[in-house]
C-alpha cells in the first residue's frame, strides 16, 4: 500500500515504479546464514558482524540471520556444503574441514604439519592458492567471498600429558568430518570417533571418549575443562581456515551494487574475524593460553624433537592425501609457505 501510494505521488512514470516493486518483491525478508559455532565464540561473531554490516549498509534491504549449531542441515556439519548448493542455506561461513567431503581440495589446511605458523595460514588464504580453492568453490556452485579462521587445532585429553605418538596409543579422540582426520590419528595410533561437535560435548563429559582437537578459542569458549580436558598439548599440527560463501542463486537476485556491500561486509568482518581467533594465542599474546591453564589444566609445549615424531608418524597420511587434493595444489601451498 504504502508502496503505490509512494509511487502515485511520486510521478515518475510507471514503468520505474513497477521496475523497482518487482526488485522488491524478489528480495527476501530473511536470508539463512549457517555456521557451526554461536556468537560466543569468534566464528559466530563473524556472523553476526556481518549480518550487521550488510543490514546497516544495505538500509535493510539485506536482512541476515544467523543460526549456529549449523542448525539448518540438523546440526550435521559435513552436510552444510550441499545444503548451501541446493538453497537450503542462502548464506555460511563454513570451515574447510566441514566442506572437505564434497571439495576434496580443502583437505589441503587438514595435512599434517603443512603450516608452521599464522603466517603460513596467511600465504595460502591470501596468496595464489587461496584464489585457485575460490575459484574451485565457483566451478561447484556456490560464490566464495572472503576467508576468516577457526585455528589451529591443538590436542586435548583428560587422562595424561601427550608429548609423543607413543602417548596417543588406544586413546580414543573425537574427531571432526573429514575422513583424513581418521587416517592421521590412526597413524598415531590412536582410536579416532567422528562426531559432529554438538555430540562431541556429551562424549567428553560421559568420557565416552578421552580428547579431542580444536582450537584454543574454541577450548576455551566451550570451557573443555569442565568436560573432563585437564591435559592439553600445543602442537599446531593443522588450522582450519572459514570461507564466506552465498548461494549462486541468491547472489544472482541481488543487484549489483548490493552484491559489493555483502562482498565487502564479508572481507571486513573475515578480517576482524581473523584477529579475534588469534586473540590470547598468537605469540607473544599469550592471554588465553595462561587462562587455560588458571583453570588447573596441564599446558604441554612439544619440543622440535617430539614434532618431528609426529610429523613423521603422519608422512605416510601427507602423501597419500596429497594425491586426492591434487600435487599441484600441494605444491603451490608448499612453495608459498616456503617463500612467506
Ligand atoms: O567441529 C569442530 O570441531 C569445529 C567446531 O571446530 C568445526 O566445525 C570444524
């Protein structure tokens, strides 16, 4: 109503009038963003500083809500991929490990020991090997726009110090979607489980199983102490980047002045999302690290010597997976990283 009697005072001319009303009508009231982790933790907040930044810039036109827990696909994060493709999700900031069983190129963040460093992680996301995985997301479908971070993951437990492979024997580890996950930890000769990080709370809390692997953010957000994680043991052994992604169809509804706004409000909030989950962490901030260790949790540092033991109890796992993600890829990333 409001709109035609805008457009009959107006006066200028109907066909404007009736361009803009089908604009209108095309553009949602909500658009579904997915991700993992709720707003309590950097990955969430990333959401929802998106959400904010496309809202205000775009005078509402763009309403964004967020649902964490990847609540649209039933919490199962390795589904968020499809879901995305066929629109049952219109918008996500997804972790390269959730979206590795359908992009078998994402697999290349989950090698063992691939990134010494954050400034590895940051040769790969911004240098040639993070547009060529852009470029692969575009050619399965949906429109990549901009990269943010979960972390590196770090190893958790709650009955002893782990310094070596050796003290990983028979131990049973949650671990996330992505098959290589599986491979890598029964290389150290423990007893992996794969579960969604909802039903990952309960397993650690009943000790169904003993640890689990994830960044220091996500430690501490989730407060793992409390679930049972007294020992945890700081081997950077893989990071997961989050890329923002949309949906082609939804993208290709909006105008193209819009699509820059989302595109930037998603460069920006990946940015301040990147400095978030390094917060406490990145050397020689250590904030978070004495904060979990202020809650009577056993902080263990591996020495050169005992990554190296990991490194080569895991070659095997390296190799074999370089040939699903591509020795190209592999190869650019390692020449990358070796140049940074
Ligand atoms: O499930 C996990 O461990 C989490 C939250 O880190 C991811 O989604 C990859």
């Amino acid at each position: 109503m409001k709109r035609v009697l805008l457009c009959a005072a107006a006066l200028l001319g109907a066909s404007l009038c009736l361009a803009s009303s089908a604009q209108a009508e095309e553009y949602r009231s909500e658009y579904r963003l997915s991700t993992v982790l709720p707003s309590s933790y950097p990955w969430g907040r990333a959401g929802e500083l998106w959400a904010k930044l496309v809202r205000e810039k775009t005078n509402g036109r763009i309403n964004i809500k967020m649902y964490p827990g990847t609540s649209l696909v039933g919490g199962d994060q390795t589904r968020e991929f499809t879901a995305i493709r066929q629109g049952v999700i219109d918008l996500a900031i997804g972790s390269t490990i959730n979206w590795s069983p359908q992009v078998k190129q994402l697999n290349l963040f989950s090698l063992p020991f691939l990134m010494p460093d954050y400034k590895a992680i940051d040769a790969l996301t911004h240098g040639e090997v993070g547009r060529d995985i852009f470029k692969i997301l575009e050619s399965q479908g949906v429109v990549p726009l901009a990269w943010g971070e979960n972390g590196f993951r770090e190893l958790s437990n709650s009955k002893k110090v782990i310094r070596t492979p050796a003290d990983m024997k028979g131990m049973k580890f949650r671990v996330v979607g992505s098959p290589i996950f599986i491979d890598t930890f029964s290389a150290l000769g423990a007893n992996p489980t794969q579960m969604s990080f909802a039903d990952a709370q309960p397993a650690l809390s009943s000790g169904a199983v003993d640890g689990q692997e994830n960044p220091l953010s996500v430690f501490v957000n989730a407060k793992m102490w409390t679930l049972n994680q007294k020992y945890l043991t700081l081997w950077e052994y893989t990071a997961d980047p989050l890329i923002f992604v949309a949906n082609r169809e939804v993208w290709a509804s909006w105008t193209p002045a819009d699509r820059e706004i989302v595109r930037q409000a998603a460069i920006q909030a990946g940015a301040e999302n990147v400095k978030d989950a390094r917060k406490g962490i990145e050397p020689p901030d250590d904030a978070a690290i004495k904060e979990i260790e202020a809650k009577g949790v056993t902080v263990t540092r591996i020495t050169d010597a005992e990554r190296k033991q990991f490194r080569d109890a895991t070659r095997k796992v390296y190799v074999n997976w370089t040939k699903t993600i591509g020795p190209g890829l592999v190869k650019k990333a390692e020449t990358s990283i070796s140049k940074r």
